[in-house]
C-alpha cells in the first residue's frame, strides 16, 4: 500500500492528462495518439481494412478488427463486409486469420459476431485468432461451442500465419 501511496502523486496527473505515458510506463503496450485517432477516423469513414494476403504461397483472410478499442459500431461494419466476402468463396476453403488487439468485445458484439461465425462456417477450413486473452478467450470458446467453428489462439502473427498454411 505504502509503494502506490508514494507513487500516486507522481502517476496521478500523467494519468489524467496523458495516460499513456502512465500506461507504457506499467508495461503495455499503448499505440500513439496520432495513430490512435487515425484508425479511429479510417474506422468511422467506413473504410474496410480487412484484406487477402499471402503466405507460403497460400491466401488468408485477413479480418483486420485490431485497434477498434470500445467502438462496436466500427467491428459490426466490418463484420458485414467480411462476410459478403467469405460467403464468396467455394465452401471449405477459407484461411481466415483474425486481428482483435487492442479491440474490445463487449456484450453487444457477441450475437453479431455469433451470427457472422455461423453464416460463413461452412467456407471457412480454418481460423486463427490474435489478441484474444483473458475473458475474451471465454468469449472466444462460447463462440466454439455455439457455432461449432473450432478457434485457434495466437499472440505471433507469424506463428498463426505459420499455422494456417501448414495445417
């Protein structure tokens, strides 16, 4: 008790003004302002981030929600289009890699991201996850057992790459 005593007028008004300083310093990792508010109007402008790309010679899907912080309006807008998308392709045949880092999954994401899961899960063969810990991993396995979609964790995009194309 006596050690955040003495450091609470160090930490308080970094905290209030500036809490990323107060946070890097604790040992998260906290994105720059500037790029913070960046993602956040790209986010708002409706602009679909998630992309294919190449590994190994193979193409996954990857479904960019990374950076949407509490904004559950942005991560439903991509849901939608993610899904136009997956539902495209032949059944079975979708690597799909998805980015949750630094995204919050709150309540009333779970039934649209129930709902997306259970729309594209026959295109999809495979799914990697990244940024999922904590509760959002007991979020995670409630969206397995609900849509029968098996999930795969990460925190190495590399290693979730890796996965995905020698599975």
């Amino acid at each position: 008790m006596f050690i955040f005593g003495a450091l609470a007028p160090l930490f308080g008004p970094f905290g209030l003004t500036r809490p990323e300083i107060l946070l890097s310093t604790l040992g998260f990792d906290v994105p720059d302002r500037a790029v913070r508010r960046n993602d956040i109007n790209d986010q708002e402008k409706n602009i679909m981030r998630s992309e294919w790309i190449e590994y190994n010679g193979k193409r996954i899907f990857y479904q960019d929600f990374s950076r949407s912080f509490f904004n559950s309006k942005v991560v439903k807008a991509e849901l939608e289009e993610v899904q136009k998308i997956v539902k495209a392709e032949p059944k079975d045949s979708v690597l799909v890699l998805t980015d949750l880092r630094d995204t919050n999954i709150s309540s009333d994401l779970v039934p649209a991201m129930n709902a997306a899961s259970a729309a594209t899960k026959d295109h999809v063969r495979m799914t990697a996850v990244l940024g999922v810990i904590g509760v959002k991993r007991k979020l995670g396995d409630l969206l397995t057992a609900l849509t029968g979609q098996p999930l795969k964790y990460f925190d190495d995009i590399e290693a979730a790459k890796k996965w995905l194309t020698e599975g």
